[in-house]
C-alpha cells in the first residue's frame, strides 16, 4: 500500500524560490511596460544641467538615464547585502 509521504524541505525551498523568481520577473516586466509608457508620453525637450555643460535633452533620455542609474544603484546595493551576509 503506498504511503503519502510530504516533499523534502529542499524540495519544497526549490519550489518557493521558482515562484518568487516567477513573481519578481513579472514585477520587472510590470515597472518596465511603465517606465515604457511614462517616457514615450514626455517626448519634449528638456533644459538638463549636466556636470559640465547645459543643453536640451529629449526628456525620454533623462528619463532612461535616471533608470538605468538607479537600476545600477540597486544592484550595488544587493550585492554589498549580500557580501556582508556571506562573511557573517
């Protein structure tokens, strides 16, 4: 007679990490279908003091910019969590 038995704890960890990669892929297609839809809707030009000079800038670029600095911040910012719970 065969005998329910529950999945190993690592069976189950594996399961609840692939829904939570799940989760935050469909997170970041979210916020990058908006950050889409914000930046083809302000398509002007902008007055954009740059560190060593001032010019007008298609505001689609300031907008990526800012994104793609803050993305990289982000990154950072895991990665150095993450070290200081490797050494710990």
């Amino acid at each position: 007679m065969p005998v329910a038995t529950t999945p190993e704890p690592s069976a189950q960890r594996d399961v609840r990490a692939a829904k939570q990669h799940r989760r935050r892929e469909v997170a970041a297609a979210v916020v990058g279908a908006l950050v889409a839809v914000f930046a083809l809707l302000n398509l002007g030009d902008v007055q954009v003091n740059w560190i060593v000079t001032s010019a007008g800038t298609p505001l689609i670029v300031v907008i990526v910019i800012s994104v793609l600095v803050g993305v990289a911040l982000d990154r950072l910012l895991i990665r150095r969590k993450q070290r200081q719970a490797n050494r710990a």
